[in-house]
C-alpha cells in the first residue's frame, strides 16, 4: 500500500485519540515499536506520524523516553482554525508568554515603568515641538535623523575612542528590528548562523524564520570556548554569529576582553558577521564592563545594534545599529527601506533631545541602584533553595537551574495558573532540548512583588518535585 | 573548456570596456552573434553575461533593439565597493530616487507639510501626555492599542456598515510595513502573486524581495478585464492580489463598484487574498468612491490596509490592516511580533486623539480643495502639450504618456539634472519594461513650483525629441 496513505493514516489515528481526549495531556504515546506492531506498518512510518505532530505541536519529546501528548494550555497558542489561506509563519515563542496577564512578572525582561524618567520626558516633548513644528508632517530619512545620528556617534567616539561617521549608523525601531533586518539581508534558507546556547528567544525565532541552520556554541560565565568557535567557523563557514557578551541574555555572563579581541580577529579571518547586540551594557552594578567588540573591529566585521531606549523609553522604539563597511550599511539600508521605509521623525527627536541632556546620566546611575536592590531581593529569596545560578554583575536576569532534572516547559503551565510568569530555558535554547533551566527577571516587579511571588514560586516548585 | 569559465572571461572583458569608459554611457554593446564570434564562444554565454551585467545594472536592454551601457548616474546608487560579506538585498527604486535633492519636486506622492495640520496636533501631543503619563515607559501590546483599534473598527463601522471588530485590526508603521508584513507571511521564493500593471512600486520591490514571481494584469480607467483574472486565477492559482482600486497609484483609476463585488467572489472562489491598499479613498475631490471591497468580504479573503495619516501626520508612521479570519489575523500578529513587537504606543495615542476630534473632518476638507486645485493648475500646464493622461477623480498623482516612445528612465536623469523629479513609467512597472509614462505628483510642490516646474520640464521633453 501506498506509503503516504499509511503515514496519513497512523497520524491521524494519533491526532484523533488525542483530541478526544482518550489519550491525555501530558501522558505517555506507544511507544514507535508497539504501535507499529499494533497498526501493522513499519516503525519509520510511526516515526515520521510522530514527528509530524511534535512539528505541530500536538505532542512533545522528553529527555529521549519517548513522545507524550502536549497540553492544552501551550496547544491553544498554536491552533489555526480552519485556515482559507497558509501562511509561513515562526511562532515568537516569548511574546505568547508575555500575553498573559500576571500579578508576579519575572518574564518580561523589561524595566518597571515607575523606575523611568516619564516626567522629564514629556516635559522634553514640549521642547520638540517647540524647535520643530513640523516633526509630524515629515518622514524622517530611511537611515534616521541626521542629528540623532550625529549625536550617537559624537558619544561613542568620546565614550570609547572609536571614529565612528554619522554615515555609518542606522536607527531602527527597537534592537528586534535590528536583528530582522539584518536577517533578512544576510541570511537565506539554509545558510548556517551561529549562536550562543542559551541566547535571547526573539533572535532565535527571527533566524529560524529566514530558515537558517543554526549551529551553537556554548556560553559560560568566563566566556565562550574559542577553539571550538574556531572549529566551526572553519567547518560550517557561518555568514554571521549573533551574540549578546555583556550581561548575555539570558544568563547575565560577560564574556572577558582579551576573548573580544580574539573573536574579532576571527571573525576577520573567516569572514564571519559579529552581530552584537549589546542592550544592557549601562546595566551594571560594580564597575562598567569590557569595551564592546565593536571597538576592535577595523575592517567592519562587527554590525553593533545597540538600544539606549530599554532604559529611558521603552515606549519610543529607538535603537542603533553600526558598522563601518558601506557594502554592509548599504544593504541594511536597502531593507530597512522596504520594511517601513524610515523610522518615525517624532520619536528620534524626543529621543535625542533627552539623550544630550546631563538628566540621562542621572537617571541612568539611579537605575542601577534600583536593579541591584531588586536583584539581590531575589537572590535573598532564592538562597533557601538548593537551586544553581551565578550571580550577575549587571543586566536584568537571573539564570536559574532547577534540580531533578525538571522541565521548566511543564512548570510554566502551573506557574501560570498561579498567576507567577517566568521564562523556561527550552524557549532560550537554539536546540530546543528540554531544559531544567529558567529565566527570572528582576527589572519589572516591584521589591515586594518579587519577594511574594517568589516564595510562593519556590513553594510550587517543590510541590512539583 | 569550463563553460562557467568562459562565461565568467566574457564578462569581465564587457565589465573591462565600461570601467574603462572605452564602451561609454547609453552606447550600444556589440551584438551577441558579433562578440560571441570575436570572442570564439558560444552565443548562449554572451547572452549569459550580458543578462547578469544587466542584473547587476551595468546593461541595460532597449526596445529589443539590443544591450546599452548604463549610465552613471544609475550606476552609482548600485556599485557595492569591494563587499566583504555578500547580501541578499532587493533594491527599493523609489525610495533611490527620492534621494536626490530637487527644486521641483515631482516624484513624491506626499502632501506638502504646510497642508497639514501641524499646529493642532502639537497640542493634541500635550494632551496625550497628561491623559496617559507613562506612555513612553511601555509597549504597545504586538497587535497595537486597544484604543486605538476601537476607534478605528467603530469609525468604520458606522461609516461602511460593516461589523469589524477590534481584534480584526492590526496597528503597523505605515502601509509599507503592512505590506511587508503580508510578503513575509503569506509569501515565499517561487510563489505566484497578481499585481495591477502598473502598481505602487515599493509593493512591487517587496514582493520581488521575497522571491515571488509576479503574474500582472493591466487597469483600465474603468477598472480590470475580469475575464483575464479569472483565467490567470483559474491557471496560476495565484497565493495572492495586491490592488490599489482607488485613485490607483499612479494611475488615478478607480475600479467601479460592480467590479470590486465580483473581485471578491472571484477570490473566494479561487481562494486568493485580495490585498487591498486604500491609502487615497479619503482623497476624493467630486464624490466620495465606491466602498472599499473590504466591505464585501464576508469571508476573510480581504486583507484592508488604510493609512490614515498619510494625510493627517506622515511623521506617525501608523496605518491599520483589517482581516476578518482569525488564522489570517494570527498569521501577520506573529510576523509582525519578530519585525519589531509592536508599532510604539505614544504614536498610536497621539494619533488616536486626533482622529477622534471633529478638527480632522474640517482638515480634510480643505485638504481635497488645495489637491484639486494643485491638480488643476499641473493639468492646466500640461495642456500646451500633446501628452496623454486620464484626469482622476482623486488621490496625489497624474500618470502621464509623452509621446514619440521617449522612455521615461532615460529622461529622469536629465530631469535630475534640472532639479526636477518625477517616477519613472518602468519603476512602476511589475515586468520592469522601458516606457513612455511617468508619474507625476501634485500633492508636495506648491502652486508656484508646480507652474514653474512643468513649464521647465516641458521644455526640457521638448528638447529631447
């Protein structure tokens, strides 16, 4: 009999079992062996019904003892009902999380809007108006304001002693933007990325959608293993290497100076994009971290994306990337065109106009203080558990693992439901592998929503265990 | 011998002769019989060579007659000088020609700034701020203000009868991102989509970008020959339309009301999205259009983008999509969720508070009398000459045929020259052929440089005859 017919008929078996509910969430599949014997076709047919569904989200795989039926509550993201028309859609695993509602948000690695400058803000805006009338009537250029732009380079080259030219930085609408530009102009279906195992969930999702091949390399609280960069590097000839060393996203480690020069050099060597997404740098607590890659990059390997907005405005969706290869930024251009043709006049003024005042840096060393606080609250809080974590020095997030080997995936459903949101570290993982890791952010709940929700979080897991 | 060797010799030695200037600007290449006898090489590999220097904009092909050398001026927006990372990256045409700077400007399908309300929204701003004080410290939620899309779906559904519901709508930067959106969803490498001919050419560029092979079908001044997309939908099964039925960029068309009717069973029957762009409707000068096909749809098969603000503040960047079928909705949510996690809040509210005031009524009332009589003086200039046009009823643009063949692209430099702008015929064009239309815009320049400017452009047709 035709192979495809049998295929269809074991998978549907299987999906009609599930949605009545004979077999249930969270429950054991036959095993590919017996069910193959049971339905009287090959164990490859089974393998590849299963597969199918898991691609669809109707079941899942654990620690390799087999494929369980998926529960509802992750299902309910996923159904299209009766679509008329296919769509080739990534799902934004982080954003469905941050669609529920919670009363303890540890989730959101975003700053409470009760620590940020909105009364100075608006008082800004007015001046804006003031000095432009006409803000709201014009389009900004594709690249951004010229004296947005001018601005930002003036800072860096002061900050840091690089020459960077107005010319060689674009404003974009947030840093994820950044990233999906820079996928779409460099990355086609099939070219190898790489990336850091855990890396920041959007990323993860923005590469996968171009249909990368995404190929790993592990991130540890000294840095990375160079040596094994270089193999892959040399191996899978990469186009580009997203990563995130300063207060990395998810688990808070700083990869040390001497690293940063070495993986320029070769990033030079093999022709290899750096991608550095450096958004919590100003972040931290003791003292400023290593310079970024970029500051090392003389021959325009490194696009730089970098997101003043996460801790003044959240609300304005201004970011910057930079390079210093016009082959590089004229391509970047050529899709930021296409995508919405220029970011928004109004918002890069505001944004510039508060970014020279001397308020900035104010406000910026009161925010620190206030993160650190919120951080060691939690870590208080943590420190009658025997759970594992290396204490950041800046950023926003704690990286937390769980003992027993337990699926922080399953906990969600249940965290949830307590109203406590948090990220499980499958959603950080470019390999999607189930995971006894989570991320805990500290930058959004007030003091006393971290200290109750987290006990009562810590009181769930062990009710679990 | 390597056949990809020789390609590669014959192109390098064409390359050679231009770089060279010994093949000068707008001179005719050798013919392929002739150089392939030369070079002793198969004719199929100079035609190879020739089709990729044409590619790559060096050549260009004119009325079958044979291949030119390009001119600079187009070549310098293409030359990547010496890329050290190679890029996938589609060209946006109009966004390179709205880089030139001009006196008399023509190719801008933007209203003039001193047409737009600036004062009024300035103080709507302070409004917005003292009725939501933290709406620069947070996010818009991915699908875009619920406020927002109320107003939005409410408007509408007193206006058109429909029953639209808040979350059928989906807030975006601009009907550029709209359309962005969409490619990205619904459309990959090879897929067929329709498209008018001529249409909006950005549209075209970001469909191109995606890879999708574009079937078009021509509009008339009275709308489409149905037949002809029923045969194309019937064979090619395209995934979807993207339209413009209303004062029709550039054409100023507008498809009569029988027409959009059967549009959408034809879509519904074929199961094609009609992606209707509907940035002009409210641009009308006589009589207000016949309803958006969006208001026949009671399927889903419509995806509705308006751009408001095209006419009340371009420096917004807002515009809403609409769709009735929850799969389509969820589709562009997620697409839209990896592009940039939501279009920013302070523009949704700032936009908000004027669209709900009785001040835009009033202001796009006086706006439609200065586009008439913009329009009228531009006909009036253009009535000395013996060029073709369709006078529209609405909307920013005349499309206008010069006579003798001259192709449109070759005059746009010299017009450039003469700080005069206009769009070209070919870069609205989905088949990108050499043509003798162009568009021009009477919405920027005001009374006295739209005189001024067509009288010098006039002259400057004329001397090229």
């Amino acid at each position: 009999m035709n192979r495809d017919y049998l295929f269809k008929q074991v998978y549907d078996y299987v999906l009609h079992r599930i949605e009545l509910n004979e077999w249930k969430e969270n429950e054991k599949l036959p095993s590919i062996r017996n069910l193959a014997a049971e339905m009287k076709v090959h164990r490859l047919t089974v393998l590849k019904a299963y597969q199918h569904l898991k691609q669809e989200n109707k079941v899942y795989v654990k620690d390799k003892s087999g494929y369980y039926v998926q529960s509802r509550e992750i299902n309910k993201f996923e159904s299209l009902e009766n679509p008329i028309v296919s769509a080739y859609v990534q799902k934004n695993h982080l954003s469905e999380i941050h669609q529920v509602p919670v009363s303890y948000q540890f989730s959101q690695a975003l700053i409470d809007p009760n620590l940020l400058p909105n009364r100075f803000i608006s008082d800004y805006v007015k001046k804006v108006f003031d000095l432009y009338p006409k803000v709201l009537s014009t389009y900004s250029t594709v690249q951004g304001d010229h004296e947005l732009r001018q601005s930002l380079s003036d800072y860096f080259n002061q900050h840091f002693k690089t020459i960077t030219h107005p010319d060689q930085l674009l404003i974009t609408a947030g840093s994820q933007q950044a990233i999906h530009l820079i996928a779409q102009a460099f990355v086609k279906s099939r070219d190898i990325i790489l990336l850091e195992r855990p890396s920041y969930s959007s990323a993860i999702d923005i590469f996968r959608a171009q249909g990368a091949n995404i190929v790993s390399v592990d991130i540890y609280p000294y840095g990375y293993d160079l040596d094994q960069i270089e193999f892959i590097m040399k191996k899978h000839k990469p186009r580009l290497f997203y990563l995130n060393p300063t207060f990395h996203n998810p688990t808070g480690y700083t990869v040390p100076s001497a690293q940063r020069k070495q993986l320029v050099q070769l990033a030079e060597h093999y022709r290899c994009l750096l991608i550095e997404d450096d958004a919590y740098y100003d972040i931290f607590f003791d003292q400023e971290p290593p310079p970024p890659m970029y500051t090392y990059d003389t021959s325009g390997m490194v696009i730089y994306i970098k997101s003043f907005c996460k801790y003044v405005s959240p609300g304005l969706r201004i970011a910057v990337m930079m390079n210093g290869q016009s082959s590089v930024m004229k391509s970047l251009l050529a899709v930021k065109s296409l995508a919405d043709n220029g970011s928004p006049l109004l918002n890069q003024k505001i944004f510039l106009h508060y970014f020279s005042s001397p308020r900035l840096q104010q406000h910026v060393e009161k925010l620190r203080i206030a993160l650190q606080i919120r951080k060691e609250i939690m870590e208080e809080e943590l420190s009658v558990t025997d759970w594992q974590w290396t204490s950041p020095n800046g950023g926003l997030n704690l990286w937390v693992q769980l003992p027993d080997r337990l699926s922080t995936e399953d906990l969600l459903v249940k965290s949830l439901e307590q109203s406590i949101s948090f990220v499980p570290g499958q959603i950080c993982d470019p390999l999607k592998e189930p995971s006894s890791w989570l991320r805990l952010s500290y930058s959004y709940a007030n003091e006393e929503q971290i200290s109750e929700g987290l006990r009562k979080f810590i009181k769930l897991v062990r009710s679990t265990q």
